[in-house]
C-alpha cells in the first residue's frame, strides 16, 4: 500500500529541489523544533513572494547553525550534542556527522582562516580545536581561568574576525539557578598563535574583556569593518540590567551600552542593527510576554513597537542586509515567519508563512559586503588565491603572486601544525606563479582526509589559505 501522505511530501521536496534555484545570498534558512523531538531544517526565499520549502532534512531537538563554504553546519546542543553538517547542493544531505564528546554541550562552531574549526562548551570549562572532516578533536584549550565559583565559564556564541576569536562567556552561577555571578566576558583567542590574548595586563593573569553587562545571551552581531562588535547582555531576569552593548575589538574595552533594558522595556532576547539609524530587539516582559521593538543606535531611543504577543512567541530575528527583517514566530496554531520593512517596521505578509514545526533560528549567509576583515592586519606584498578546487580530491592548483621575477616559499602544513609539502615558487614577469598540489607528502605518500594550510612567504610578508581534502 502506498502511503499516500509520504508520497506528497517526497513530491513536494523534489519540486522544491527541481526548481529554479536563486542565489545563495537569496534564499535562507529557518531552524525548526518543538523541543520534544528531532527538528527540521526548511530554507525560504528572501524576496517576495517569500515562499518556504518543505522540511529538508532532519536535525536535533535544540540546533543552531552556521554557513561556511557552502554548507550548513548544525551544532545540535541537546541529545549528547554533536556537529552535522548538511549539503544543500546534494539535496540537503548530512555529508558528515560527529560527536565532540560526551556531557560537555557544545553551543557554537566557529572557523580559522586555516580552516580548523572551534567549537565552544557549555557544560566543560574547554574550548575544542577540531577537525572538520574528520571531527577529530585536535586540541582541548582550558576556559577555566575564566570561571567563576562553580568552574565553568558557560561559553556559547563566538565570532571570528582575522585570526582571532571571540567568545562569549555568560559566568552563572549554577548552584544558584544560573543567576549571574558577576560580568560577563568576551574571551579573545590567538588561533594562530594558540593562546589566549590578555585584555588587561595590568590584572594578575590573563583577562577576558569584561562587559558592561552580565549574562551575555544573545549571538554577537560584528560591525562592518570588523572592529566593533555587538553583544546583547540579559542580565538577570526580571531586572532591567542588561542591553546592547559596544566592543571595541582593537582596544579590547566595552564602549558602553547602545539601548538599555530599561529602554527596551524588558529582559533583551534577540537584537539586529539594521544600519546607522535604526535597530530591531526581542524582549520579554515579567509575564514572559514577547515584543519586536525598533530602536535607534545613536541615541538608544525606541522608535517603535513593532509587534506584541501575549506568549513567549518571538525567539529570534534577522535583518537580510537591505530591505527586509524575518522574525520567527512560535505562537501556538500559528507560528511561522513573520517579514517587516526595515525602513518602516510595516508588515508585508498578512499572517506567519508557515514552517511546519514551530520555528527558533534563522540563519542568513553574510552579505559580502558585510564580511569582516582582520582587526589589525599589515598588508601582504604577497597574495594567495583560494585554491582551486576546494575541496580537493586530491589534487588542487596553489597560484599566488609577489614581485616580478621573484621567489616565493611555498608549505603545507596540518593542522597540529607538522609540515606535510613544501616548493620554492618561481614568479614569472608578472609576478605570477602557481603549484601543483597532488595530494601526496613529502614522500610521496597520500596526505589523508583533512583541512590544510597552505602558507607562502617572501618580499617580507606572507600569506595564508585553508585547503580540504577529500578522498
């Protein structure tokens, strides 16, 4: 017997799939789940008619993601807690899958220029170095400098910007029903250097950069030229003591609140800025009622209350880098996505699309023109362009460029840092030059699955890019 009721959503997925795709930067993806069972993965297009797919693929019951290379990376933080890493080229299918380990919570994933991934803890004061195809896990980096009493710091969103990067660290106190225990932190990690950076060398030990602001709930929202950075502090819940506030990642200091809680008008959920003259923020009041509100960021003066519930219905929200804001809606027999005018807050559907399950994240692929660059970086008189393909299997062409007629050092390196090849690249009239990496040693031998660094130096500088290869 055919059931009739699998057949229509196969159906429904393959028209999906076999339709006219848009660009990367045109469609995004909502994050599903009841909290009771495996979530669901849908994308949506991000101009009108905003339409949502049917459910993609399968993911844990407390999932958050990131975009990296083309694919969604799925931290699933409840249930063991593991990475899964989905495919949208190949009709969303999980291409790898892998546990960091047990009882330690994993919350975010982040990624080096040389392509090693970090992944944050909850549960363990450590700060994971992995490997993303094979999700070994390269290297434990203790975060209990940073703990307070019960020795966790409970870190969560990180944000990368150069080679260094940023993590959040909440500080609860779980013997007190994760009340606050002080300030949070934003950790700063060397990954090049594999080593924490010092935000106050006139304090014993080695310091985080200390927030206005405690319990640091919210994922972080980097400012265009990757020198300031947003976070959004909950503080303790029921008090008016949190908000947005301003890091400045050169100085490593706080630069003070943007809005208030008191402004807001409720403990701060979720928060977006869309450009220099307005913002948007999820709050809770004491009931638990949640409400979108629009803000201004020079002044923290709320403009508007865009939307109002009478539940805890808005989870999250994103701004698409131009016209429109999403927000997700749970409430009750009606959830689904909201979209609004940014410029005015108005409307623009008459009810939720809905999402299947209800939705709790939504995740944008970053507007180029948004992407971050090194806080402090001296210009290279060397380049390195991406190698090409990327994944290789296993053969990729490495070109570069540096002065006329010069010479350039050419190595690949692990990521435990171990040399694996290495070439002496003559650059041509045009300061061009290229090599062949043919997936073997230095003897010859098969380099095995993995993420690499390639690394060229000469003309007093160097420059740096991540190659996977895939056998």
């Amino acid at each position: 017997m055919i059931d009739t009721r699998r057949a229509a959503t196969f159906l429904a997925i393959a028209l999906w799939l076999a339709a006219p795709r848009a660009e990367a930067w045109d469609e995004a993806v909502v994050l599903c789940t009841d909290y009771t069972g495996p979530g669901s993965v849908r994308s949506f297009q991000r101009s009108s008619p905003w339409s949502v797919s049917p459910d993609l693929a399968t993911v844990g019951v407390d999932p958050v993601a990131r975009w990296r290379d083309g694919l969604l990376w799925v931290v699933n933080r409840a249930g063991g807690g593991n990475v899964q890493v989905l495919d949208p080229a190949d009709g969303w299918r999980t291409v790898r899958q892998f546990s960091v380990g047990a009882g330690r919570n994993p919350q975010d994933i982040a990624f080096a220029p040389d392509g090693a991934a970090y992944v944050s803890c909850y549960d363990e004061a450590v700060l994971l170095r992995v490997d993303p195809v094979t999700g070994a896990v390269l290297e434990e980096i203790s975060t209990s400098d940073f703990a307070d009493a019960d020795g966790l710091p409970e870190t969560g969103w990180m944000e990368v910007v150069g080679w260094r990067l940023h993590v959040t660290a909440q500080r609860l106190d779980r013997d007190n029903w994760y009340t606050p225990a002080g300030p949070g932190l934003l950790l700063v990690y060397d990954m090049q250097a594999r080593a924490w950076i010092d935000a106050d060398p006139a304090l014993a030990g080695v310091q985080g950069i200390a927030l206005q602001g405690a319990n640091p709930w919210c994922q972080p929202e980097l400012a265009p030229g990757g020198q300031l950075l947003r976070l959004g502090c909950a503080g303790w819940y029921g008090l008016a003591d949190g908000g947005v506030e301003e890091i400045d990642l050169v100085a490593l200091r706080s630069l003070g609140w943007l809005v208030t809680e008191a402004a807001l008008a409720g403990d701060l959920l979720d928060f977006t800025l869309a450009g220099e003259d307005r913002a948007f923020a999820i709050v809770s009041d004491a009931a638990f009622h949640t409400a979108v509100k629009m803000w201004r960021p020079a002044d923290g003066a709320v403009l508007a209350t865009l939307k109002a519930s009478d539940a805890y219905s808005y989870p999250d929200l994103a701004w698409d880098g131009r016209d429109w804001l999403y927000i997700a809606d749970r409430t009750p027999g009606a959830s689904g996505l909201w979209i609004l005018a940014a410029a005015t807050g108005s409307e623009q559907v008459a009810a939720p699309i809905p999402t299947g399950l209800a939705p709790v994240r939504l995740v944008l692929p970053r507007d180029p023109a948004l992407t971050a660059v090194p806080a402090v970086a001296p210009r290279a008189a060397i380049a390195l362009a991406p190698p090409c393909p990327n994944p290789a299997n296993p053969a990729a062409t490495l070109r570069m460029s540096g002065p006329a007629g010069g010479r350039l050092d050419l190595r690949v390196e692990d990521l435990r840092g171990r040399r694996v090849r290495g070439a002496t690249i003559g650059l041509d009239e045009g300061g061009e030059g290229s090599f062949l990496f043919d997936g073997l040693d230095a003897r010859g031998r098969p380099v095995a699955s993995g993420c690499y660094l390639v690394i060229v130096e000469g003309a007093g500088s160097a420059a740096r890019a991540s190659l996977t290869v895939v056998r």
